[in-house]
C-alpha cells in the first residue's frame, strides 16, 4: 500500500503535466458561453389579444392538425403577433363584423423564419405525406415548390399578413383534431370534411388546391358571398388579399417591408410592449 501512494503522486504530475502542456495553465477549461438569448420582437409588435380580445384564435401550427402533421418550428404558445397598424386594422374589421353577427378568426399571424425553414425541409422530404389526405390531395409533394405552395420566405414573417376566417355569432367550439383520424379532403364539402367552426368557405384552411383562389369559379353561393364579405371588409382597412388564398391578407402599407423576423412565437416576444 505504502508504495502505492508515490505511484498516485506521479500520475497526478504527469496528469497535470499534461493539462498544463494543453491549456497553458492549471486551471481547467472554462464552460462554454451560455446560449444566446432568444429574439424579441422589436416595439411595433404587440399579441392581437392586447388590440382586441374578441378576436378568436385557432393558431394551428402550434397544433398537429396542419399540412405538416406535427407543431411547427418557433411556435412556442398559441398566440397571434403582428405589427401594431396591422393589429389595429383587424380591430375595425372586427368592429363592423360584429355588427353583423360574425367574428374574425385567425390562424396565423406573424410567423418566424425557422418556421419556414420547417415547411422546406418538409417539402423536401417526400416520403412523409402523412397529411395529404387533407391538405394536398391532388397534387404531388415533389411540385410543391413549382406550383408556389412553399417558398424558402413568407409575407408572414415580416409582421402585417394574416391567415383568417369568418365565424358565425355564437361561436360554436371546433372540435380537437385526432393525430391518425380519418382525412377528409380538404375541398369536400362542409359537412364531410374537419368540421371547423368557421363559416363554409368552399375550402379548408391552407387547402392546396385551386379551389383556393378566392375568385374561384367554382365556389359559389353561400362559400362565395363569405369569400367576398371577408375580402370586402378587410379591404376597407387596409389589407390586400392574396388572390390564390381566401384566407391570405396583408396589411398595407407594411411596416418592414423587407425585414424577416425570426423570433418566436411567444408572449415574451412581446412582454412589456
């Protein structure tokens, strides 16, 4: 035992030796530098629910039931960010909705550049159609880029572009989405397809097909006149619809109409603003 003890004292001088020879020093690595902290929005930003509460929320890319089948990248709480004049807007839309008996209601507002990375790299990725029962069923993944479904930037991360709908007052509940349930093409009608409490607009959200456009010539009665009070009113506040989209608006003129925003979606984005 004895000269086990001198043995261990040499090992620890070579050890140090050693440490010594790589770090110049005896003293042991530092840590690494902690994370960077996360992005916060910049001042113009603020949560809709500050502008006007009444405004229903239905953030779908927090949840499994989008075209991606799984929460998206960057969407940390189910919240809708947008840029003040853009918020504001949305507030007087709601306040001549209102007075008709309908609600506005959201899907997506601000989104963050990591979030759009997700959707490429899903279109990337052709082996996972997990959702195409719905969402794209007429067209094939390898030509979401070519048909323009998904592009490596989006409106929506700069602020002042909505994704929203129409809901008539009383607002019924939209069930909870099922992961594996039975997909219903998005472009079947109303009482076939995800029974979303909005009012029937010819199409689901983020439906991939044609019958999108939001003049349509196959959409009529009822789902048209819907498409046209929404495009309507929100035109007389400022927003420009996207025309392959019914649900796409953007409200002019942007406040970073060349800005990309990539912080996430989260009420500490916008905390004390």
């Amino acid at each position: 035992m004895t000269g086990l003890v001198p043995a261990l004292r040499a090992l620890a001088v070579v050890a140090s030796a050693g440490l010594l020879a790589v770090t110049g020093s005896l003293t042991a690595p530092a840590p690494p530098a902690s994370a960077a902290p996360e992005p916060r929005a910049p001042r113009e930003f603020v949560a809709l629910s500050s502008v006007d509460p009444t405004i229903l929320q239905e953030m779908r890319y927090t949840t499994r039931h989008n075209f991606v089948g799984a929460p998206v990248d960057g969407y940390r709480q189910p919240l809708c960010i947008l840029t003040r004049p853009a918020a504001e807007a949305l507030h007087r839309a709601q306040q001549r909705l209102l007075a008709r008996g309908y609600t506005l209601k959201v899907y997506d507002c601000y989104r963050p550049q990591r979030a759009v990375d997700h959707f490429v790299r899903w279109a990337e990725d052709l082996a996972d159609e997990r959702m195409k029962g719905e969402f794209y069923p007429l067209v094939d993944k390898s030509r979401l880029f070519e048909d323009g479904y998904i592009a490596e930037k989006s409106g929506h991360s700069r602020g002042s572009t909505v994704d929203l709908t129409l809901v008539r007052l009383p607002a019924a509940p939209t069930r909870a989405y099922v992961p594996g349930e039975r997909l219903v093409e998005c472009f079947a009608p109303r009482a076939e397809r995800f029974p979303d409490n909005s009012v029937d607009m010819g199409t689901g959200y983020d439906c991939f097909d044609t019958r999108s456009g939001t003049d349509d010539p196959r959409i009529v009665g009822g789902p048209r006149a819907h498409r046209q009070l929404l495009k309507g009113v929100l035109a007389g506040q400022g927003f420009v619809n996207l025309p392959e989209e019914w649900w796409h608006f953007t409200f002019q003129p942007e406040s970073f109409p060349g800005t990309f925003f990539d912080f996430p979606v989260a009420r500490r984005s916008v905390a004390g603003h």
